[in-house]
C-alpha cells in the first residue's frame, strides 16, 4: 500500500504523505506578482550570465518582453552595444563575488533602436549552500532616480536647514513634522509640538489657519501666499506675530486615487516689515489729517470753532470720544486746578464736536484724575479700565466723568506761550487698542494746535 508506512513485521497506517507541488503552483504565481508589480525595473542572470526574470517595468523602460530577454546570454547584441557588452556584463556578475550591492551606470539599448542611462543596483544571489548563484539587477531610468533623489534631498533641507518654518499638518490638523526654524516660531520644541491642537500653540489667529488649512485639503492649495496674523504661546508670555504663509496639499503616490495626507504650510515670519509699513501707513494718514484740519481751521472766523475743528480731525482712526477742558481761576486756593469743560465730541449720534459755553461749573473731576494730573505734570497721562467686567469698567469711566463706553484715555496738557491752558482728553472703546507712544506723540501735535486756537480766542482761565 503506497500510503502505508513499514515497521519490522507489522505495517501500520500512518499519515498522507505531502503530495508533490504542481506544476504552475501559488508560490510561482506568487514571485511572478511581485516581480511585474515592482516599481524598479528587475532582471536576474544565472551564473553563467543567462536572463532568468525580467519584469514588465523593465518591458516598459527597454520595450523587451520577458519571452522575448529570458533565456538570452547576457545583454550583448540587444540591450547592450557589442562594443559594450563585455565591459557591461563584467560589472554586472562582479557582484557574485562582491559584498553588498553594487552602483553602476550603463546606457542600454531599447527594442526600437534607442538608447536609455540607466542606474543600476545589482547583489549577488546565494544558492542554497550560500555560494553565488547568480546575480539580480535593479535599474531605473537616470533622469527618474536622479528626480527621487532631488525630492528626498528637498524634503531634508526643508526640514533640516530651511531658513523659513514648514510644518507638515496631518488631516487633523495636528502638526506630523515640524522643522527647527518652525519649532522656534511655535515657542516651542520639534517633538513637544507634534500632535498637539493648533489651539494649544497659539491663542489668536487660530480659526483663520484652521480654515486655511481646510480649505487647502479639500479645494487644493491657494493661488497666492496669505499673510496670517497670530498671537503664540510662550514661556515669557503671548508674541503676536505676522506669517506669510503657503500651503501644499499632499496626497499619496502610491494609490489610484487621490489620497490627502495633510498639508505642507510654509511660513516667513514678515512681523518687522508689516508693522513698519503699518506705522509708516499711519504716519503718513495722521499728517494729513493734521494738514487738512489746519487748512480748515483757517477758514473758521471763531478760534473756538477752529479748536473743535482740530479735534474732529484728529478722532478719525484714532478715538471714539474726545474732550476739551480749559483751567479756572479757583478764588479759595490759588494751587488747586480746576477744569471747565468748553467742548466734547457727541456721545450718540455722530456729529461735530459742540461747544459748551465759555464759562461754566467746574467738571466734577476727582483727586488724580487723569486730566488734572495731566495739567499739574504739563505731560501726557494715559490710562485704561484694565482687566475689569464691562460693569465695572462702565463705572470706572462714569466716575471720571467720560461716556460709560469708554475704556481707554490718554489726557495732553494744552500748552500756548509758556502757559498751561488745559487739557484734552482722548477715548477709546473696548473694541480698540490702548492707547501707545506713538499715539501720545500724536495727541501732542494736536494739543499745540488746540491750544494755540483757544489762545488766539482768548479762552484761558488763569496762568499756571
């Protein structure tokens, strides 16, 4: 019995025998798959140089079929020039007695007469008692690899030593891979930042990348850089910071289908360059304002006019309210200051500033009120509501006598002749920014012009 297994005198039945592997068999199929399935052209040659495998990208690239290179000796009289092929052929099987892989260079032949460079990687293959057996031989197209090679350098150095942040977001909008110029933008370091939310990097500015970076992965990257502002987290506290940023979709190569993997976002930090050209901006806004307020104060026949004119020109882009007081006379102590307020700005509907009288009570203003210490320091003061619920900040300004929207103030002494004629009084609502220096400065230029308007109409109290 074929399946029976023979012990001394007794035969036993034992397990089926393996049945030997048919011809055509999985594993077969399973090498010829993987071979046409290579990205990189593949041949084989057997120990005395015979083709043994060739691949369709190596049918691609020389236009040879597998029937037609298996089987050939070597490459001489087809794939390679006769003058060449020996010199060819004896770089290519110098791997069987080399170790690791070899590099070369050849310009091979196509079936239509044309020649290809190609780059070529070749090792030996080891028979089963680990003696050479012949020799593999991956090749591509010079200009291909040389492309490879330029993508994997560009993406180092862009993530290496690139003088502009990248950043590589995946699609939950997670930073993946961050660059040293990138990490120190982030206030931060190249592992700590990945895969955090963009809303623990940064506290402003946040939903505008976030749509940007939406917008890139679903519609493909914008036509232009955006220049994006953004306040950043840091250990010494909040930087608000300008980027001009570009944005690359990035899809998968490797499937049929498009595939997004994220986005790449480059960015320059542009902060020192947009700030000057916003103050030159604002520079260049405010002297004019200053020369067309002084154009139309000349044509006022009333001083005071031309003083309220002043004033409106100066709120646009600037303030939301403002206040002229002027000092009195104080019969009982001749160093206390008292103000009268001779014109303000209307706290409703917009309007031009109205005069109130040029005699009247004293304003109601208490001890270090910022416009009495304006006058008594013949400076500027500014001051603001600070961190305060907008209920309080509504009493902080009606207890200064200002519009109960007020949250910011920056009072200018109003100075003519040598003399302290009073003070004008600048407000900001929550919506604006405190008021800085620079806006000081600005607030000065206009007080001289006040003043010398209420000095011309005779609108002073007493000399201080």
């Amino acid at each position: 019995m074929s399946a029976s297994r023979r012990s001394g005198a007794t035969d036993e039945l034992g397990p089926d025998e393996p049945e030997p592997a048919r011809e055509g068999s999985d594993g077969s199929d399973l090498l010829a798959a993987l071979l046409d399935g290579m990205d990189a052209a593949l041949c084989a040659f057997d120990a005395d140089g015979t083709v043994t495998h060739w691949n369709r990208e190596a049918e691609r690239i020389l236009g040879w079929s597998a029937d037609e290179a298996v089987g050939r000796a070597g490459f001489a009289g087809w794939a390679v020039r006769s003058a060449d092929a020996e010199e060819v052929e004896a770089r290519l099987l110098s791997a069987m007695d080399a170790p690791g892989r070899q590099v070369n260079e050849f310009a091979l032949l196509t079936k239509d007469g044309g020649r290809v460079l190609v780059r070529t990687q070749s090792a030996a293959v080891r028979g089963p008692d680990g003696k050479p057996a012949g020799v593999y031989c991956a090749f591509s197209e010079v200009h291909a690899q040389i492309d490879l090679e330029r993508s994997i350098a560009l993406s180092e150095a862009l993530l290496e030593d690139a003088s502009w942040g990248v950043v590589l977001v995946d699609a939950d909008l997670r930073p993946a891979v961050v660059n040293a110029h990138a990490a120190r933008a982030l206030g931060a370091g190249r592992t700590s930042v990945l895969g955090r939310p963009l809303g623990e990097l940064l506290t402003q500015g946040v939903e505008e990348l976030e749509s940007a970076l939406t917008h890139v992965l679903a519609e493909g990257a914008p036509p232009a850089p955006a220049e994006l502002w953004v306040s950043v987290r840091t250990p010494e506290g909040e930087r608000r910071r300008c980027w001009r940023s570009g944005f690359v979709r990035l899809t998968s190569p490797l499937t049929e289908e498009p595939v997004p993997l994220g986005v790449g976002w480059l960015f320059q930090d542009v902060t020192e360059s947009r700030q000057g050209e916003q103050e030159g901006s604002l520079l260049r806004f405010r002297a004019q304002q200053l020369h067309r307020a002084a154009r139309a104060a000349a044509e006022c026949e009333d001083p005071a006019e031309a003083a309220t004119v002043h004033l409106d020109f100066a709120l646009a882009g600037f303030a939301d309210h403002a206040l002229i007081d002027r000092v009195a006379e104080c019969a009982e102590d001749a160093d206390l200051v008292r103000l009268v307020r001779i014109a303000a700005t209307p706290s409703g509907a917009p309007g031009p500033s109205r005069l109130d009288g040029r005699a009247g009570l004293p304003v109601r203003y208490g001890e270090g009120h910022p416009a009495v210490q304006c006058v008594e320091r013949a400076g500027s003061v500014r001051a603001g509501a600070g961190a305060m619920s907008a209920q309080d900040a509504r009493a902080w300004a009606l207890a200064r006598q200002w519009p109960a929207d007020a949250v910011y103030a920056l009072c200018t002494v109003l100075r003519s002749r040598g003399r302290t004629l009073g003070a004008v009084t600048f407000l900001r609502g929550a919506g604006r920014n405190a008021f800085e220096r620079g806006d000081a400065m600005y607030a000065e230029d206009v007080a001289v012009r006040i003043a010398t308007a209420l000095d011309l109409g005779g609108l002073v109290g007493r000399e201080l």
